[in-house]
C-alpha cells in the first residue's frame, strides 16, 4: 500500500517537465532555471515567454505545498485576437498526444461569436478542460481513456466499442488508472479586463494537493 501511494504521489502534473509539487520556493528555483525572472512589479511572480507568448506565472500554494501553476497572458488582446489563440490552443491541446478531454467535440469558439456581448449579458464562460496522460502515452491509449471519459460523462453507448476496446477499459480501471489522470487537470479560459480587452489563463493543477476542506 505504502508502494502503491509512492508512486500516485510521483505521477502528478508537469508544467515544462516540472512536477507541480513541493514548496512554492523550490518551485520558484525551477522556474528560474528554465529562463523564467521575477516580476518587478508583483512578488513571488515570475515573467518569461511560454508557448510564443509573453507570460506571468502565479504559483498557488495550500500548506505550502504548490498544487496550480497559472499562466497569464502579459499582452491584452482584442476579441478577434483572442478568439483566435483560444481556438489555436483547443487545437494544440487536441492534436497533442499529453493530454485528453472530456468532450467529444472541439470547444472552439465560433467565428462570429461576439464573446464580449455574451460574457457581459449571459455570463457565459469560454472555457476548455484537458486532462494530462503520461509521457509513454500512445495515440490508442490516449483513445481509450478518451473512450472512458465519454462513457462515464456523457450519453455515448458502449454499444459502438469494440470487444477489445471494452476489455482494455476494464484493465485501466482495475489499474485505478483513470482516477490518476483525473487528478491531472489543464485547463484554460478567457478573461475580459475591459469592453474590448482580454487575455487568456492557463492553470496547471495538481489535485493530490489541493484543499479539500481540513481547514474547516
């Protein structure tokens, strides 16, 4: 038993290959080692360019110990240019073999989606999820978890999977696996500062560490 919690403690969330754990100051040294600096203006904040953007990263902590990486957007976008680097992102998300979903579909946003309109009159939350595999993930595990996830959250039948399908489902199961993957959230949104300015967040999370209500 001991074995078994070593190694789910082990397989958490990497952000840049860095397991989202530990201390927030060990966590800050490994960031710097990557090329990230301190922000001038914001403590415990550090500055640096990720995935082609200029970015500040939070380090969010419960006893010390770090469970979310979050990743802002330094530069304001209009509603056309972010629109674009949120579809952009649902598609590296998508076509990368790190990470899975939920939904069955692309949680793109429309074209002609006025999102300022519909975040200010109808609250609406332009959102996406993911869920980070292991690195010797390969394309028919990454279809098999996904295969799961769409049986256990959605109306999809298990009707349309094959035998073999079903019976590699249940070997993960046993293994406890899907729950593992399930504590390994990636997740991104789109954040309105004003009438005509936005930036998206990207948020890294480490479930094992997260409060769970023991301070109550």
């Amino acid at each position: 038993l001991l074995t078994l919690s070593g190694k789910a403690q082990t397989d958490v969330t990497k952000f840049l290959g860095i397991p989202v754990d530990g201390s927030k100051t060990k966590m800050i040294k490994k960031l710097k080692a990557k090329g990230f600096k301190k922000n001038q203006y914001v403590k415990d904040v550090l500055t640096g360019e990720f995935n082609g953007r200029n970015v500040n990263i939070c380090i969010v902590t419960n006893h010390d110990k770090v469970y979310r990486i979050v990743v802002a957007d330094t530069e304001f976008m209009n509603e056309t240019d972010v629109k674009m680097r949120f579809n952009v992102l649902c598609d590296q998300f998508q076509n990368s073999l790190k990470y899975v979903s939920i939904s069955e579909g692309n949680p793109q946003i429309p074209e002609d989606e006025e999102i300022s309109y519909e975040m200010t009159t109808h609250q609406k939350c332009y959102e996406a999820s993911f869920y980070q595999l292991p690195d010797t993930a390969t394309i028919s595990y990454k279809e098999i978890i996904q295969a799961m996830l769409l049986l256990k959250y959605t109306e999809e039948s298990s009707k349309n999977l094959s035998y073999e399908t079903l019976h590699e489902i249940q070997r993960i199961i046993d293994n406890q696996d899907i729950e593992k993957i399930l504590k390994k959230s990636v997740w991104f949104k789109v954040i309105k500062y004003d009438y005509d300015k936005f930036y998206i967040i990207m948020c890294y999370d480490n479930e094992y560490n997260e409060a769970n209500g023991e301070d109550l």
